[in-house]
C-alpha cells in the first residue's frame, strides 16, 4: 500500500501499542493532507468500493487504526465525511489479544504488552 495507510501505519510493536505511537495520530495539520494523499486513497481503496466510487452514498473502511487518523481522513474528504466507531469492552479486547500473543499470531510483539 502507499499513500496515507503506508506512511501513516504504525510500525509493529506489539498488539495495540500503536495507540501510544505519537506518530501514529495524522490530523488535518499532517503533510499526508494534500490532494494527492485523497487521491492516493481513492485509488488504493477503491478496489473494494467498485466502480461507482465517491457516486455512491455510503463508503466503508474499517481499519481500527483509521480511529487515529479520522481527523486527517475527514480533511482528506470533507464536507462528505462521518464516523461510525464501534467499541467493544475491554475484557473481550484483552481476551482476543491474549488468544492472539499466545498463540504466535500476528500480535507483531510475540508476547503480552509491557
């Protein structure tokens, strides 16, 4: 991938460490707002969307780190832009994130957080 999602993706450091990643959160004041970046995104995304592109009314990303970008992404697309964001309780997270460490999957940290 290029564009936002590249420069913008946190490096892995272990499951949900990139929230604590000061670089990680892209805002509307970020180089990454530019036209290019938009189109970037369109072209990269819109593999999933089809043809009908930005014609359609509702588009859907649901990566979990767009939570710290969505200021750069509603500069990226404004006026059209809203935010659904769906939580889930902290126990189920530290569940699935156990399963995930243990396991040897794609925690990116092999282990539980520090």
């Amino acid at each position: 991938r290029a564009g936002v999602r590249r420069v913008g993706s946190p490096p892995a450091r272990g499951v949900g460490r990139y929230g604590f990643d000061p670089g990680a959160h892209l805002t509307e004041a970020s180089p990454l707002a530019s036209l290019a970046s938009r189109d970037a995104l369109l072209s990269q995304w819109g593999y999933y969307w089809g043809e009908a592109g930005l014609e359609r009314p509702l588009l859907l990303e649901k990566t979990p780190t767009n939570m710290l970008t969505a200021r750069l992404l509603q500069s990226l697309f404004a006026p059209r832009t809203s935010f659904l964001v769906v939580t889930r309780h902290p126990l189920a997270v530290a569940l699935a994130q156990h399963r995930i460490t243990s396991c040897g999957g794609g925690g990116g940290g092999g282990g539980p957080p520090e």
